[in-house]
C-alpha cells in the first residue's frame, strides 16, 4: 500500500493544469550554515553550538528549516517543486528533520547528501519527489585537490517523460583564499567536467545540469570551460544577483544545462520575505541569519536560483 504522503501528492498532481505538470522544475539554494546544534567530532563546528561563539540553538535551528520549508514550497505557486540542492548544509539530521518535521513533510520529499573532507563539515544535498524524479544512483565526486574542499554530488534518475537526467550540484570554494583557493576551484572543476564527459559519451541523448554556488560570476573564460561542452547557464542575465557584498549585487549560484531537447524558463527567487532593507546602500539585500557573530533573524545571505524544462519531443 502507498504512504498516505505519496498518496496525497498523486492528488495534488492531477488537480493542477496540464501546463503545470509538462514542466520539471528545479532550484539550487546556499541556506547558509545550517547547522545542527550538536557537535561532529573531528568537524570544526564548535561556534554553531549553543554554547559557541553563535548561541545556536534548537529554536533559531528549527526557525531556520521552517523558512527554508517555506521558501521551497513558494518557489513555485503552481506545484512543488521537483528537485531542490542545497548548499551548506551539516548532515543527515538537518536533511531529516528538514523533510520529515517541517510542512515539506505532506509532500513525501526523500534526499541524498554528500559527507565530504570540508574542515567545518557542511556538505551538499538534493532532496526531490521519488514519483517525479527516480533515482537510479547517486555518486560523491571527491576533488583531488592539495586541501580538503566539498565534495560534488552526482545523481541520476528518469523524469516523468522517461528521459535520463544527471544531476551535479556543487559548492565551490571561495574566491578569497587567494593562489591554493584557485587551484583547488580549478582542479574541481576539471575533475567535473572530465566526469560529465564520460556521462555525456554513455548517454545517446544526454541531459546534465552543473547547478549550486560557483562562488564566482561565470563570466568570458570563467564559463568557457562549460560552453566549450555545450553547457548554457540559464541564470545569466537574471537581475539583480543571488548575493550582495558592499551594496554591490553579483550571481554567484548557477544553473548550466547541456540538451538539445530541454526549453528552459529561469531565474532567481526574490521573494520578499528573503530579503531585507540595506540601510547602508540602499535597496534589498538577503536576509541573511548572522551578521559575523551577531544572530539577523533571516534565512540566508544568497538567493536561490531556479528553472522549469519542458523536454520537447524527440523529432
């Protein structure tokens, strides 16, 4: 017998229009730190514990996955969302009670996440719809790099038409660590490419997304690389940025796609409630969950990005 959730969201399917369910929608989204409260032994997560320099607690760790539960579900106001990737997020726990104890429960969401070498401990993570997105399998890409960085989270599975599609969600390192900073971006990034190339060769008609945060504008020959393969950033353009620093905008999270039969409708998800008054330079910026050391109440410093395909037929 199916779960009631399964259950329920077979009915919501077929109340919404035809429209709505020709499209699979995705979004990527950095959530910034979400931590659980309890340490990791071995990670460096001692200032997001209660007694740490960040007072984290249960209540400002479940307000935090009530919003991200929030946003998820107003991402799209036609149906949920079929597949999400997160970025910065702890462990198995946060996914678990992110699923399973916030509204995203009624909709019988599963997830798959990394367990990388980051010093600190976060990882990547998707969570998706088991009847929108079968998985077929999943696999963690551990860059070999000279320092420890986040691993890249493979996952492949059928859309509703049947169609395969691979998935790579990925976190970048920073731009501020200088030389060793860009080396460990380059070396990840060649070690991803090389395995979307295998993917592209197995497949007769391939279908990939690289989407998270590239922690970079991907710009003249910072995207090349990935247009030299065919891959199209769908967010490029969209305004004004998924993250704001000294009141200027920039897009740092991405979605690339590599298909000749996907159409594509994309953007970033600038609903109010994820952004705040920049008093010191005007307009918005995210409403972010700590200024340094300092507790801001919100949900995250980037905006997610996202995007609905329709996979055309096959001539």
């Amino acid at each position: 017998m199916k779960s009631p959730h399964i259950l329920l969201y077979t009915l919501f399917l077929l109340c919404v229009p035809i429209q709505a369910q020709d499209t699979f929608s995705l979004m990527a989204w950095n959530v910034e730190n979400a931590f659980d409260t309890l340490h990791t032994e071995g990670k460096q997560d001692e200032e997001f514990l209660p007694n740490g320099s960040h007072r984290w607690s249960r209540y400002r760790f479940f307000r935090k996955l009530r919003e991200i539960s929030k946003t998820i579900v107003a991402a799209d106001s036609l149906k949920p969302l079929d597949i999400v990737g997160l970025c910065e997020v702890e462990n198995d726990t946060v996914l678990t009670y992110l699923t399973q104890h916030t509204q995203l429960r009624r909709l019988g969401y599963q997830y798959i996440i990394t367990h990388s070498n980051d010093p600190r401990g976060i990882n990547v993570a998707l969570i998706y719809a088991p009847m929108r997105f079968r998985l077929i399998h999943h696999e963690s890409i551990r860059p070999e790099t000279r320092d420890p960085v986040r691993d890249i989270l493979h996952a492949t599975g059928l859309m509703p038409t049947g169609d395969t599609l691979d998935i790579y969600l990925l976190h970048l390192p920073s731009r501020l660590g200088g030389t060793a900073a860009a080396r460990n971006r380059k070396a990840a990034i060649q070690q991803l490419l090389q395995n979307a190339d295998s993917v592209s060769q197995a497949r007769q008609q391939p279908h990939i997304v690289i989407m998270g945060d590239f922690n970079d504008e991907l710009t003249g020959k910072r995207l090349k690389p990935f247009s030299l393969r065919g891959f199209k950033d769908v967010i490029k353009g969209t305004h004004p940025g998924t993250y704001k620093y000294q009141g200027n905008w920039s897009t740092l999270d991405h979605i690339l796609i590599k298909s000749d039969r996907i159409q594509t409708e994309s953007g970033i998800a600038n609903l109010p409630f994820l952004l705040e008054p920049d008093k010191t330079n005007g307009g918005t910026k995210p409403f972010r969950t700590f200024l340094g050391p300092r507790y801001n109440g919100g949900i995250s410093d980037h905006l997610p990005v996202w995007t609905k395909m329709v996979m055309n037929k096959v001539p």
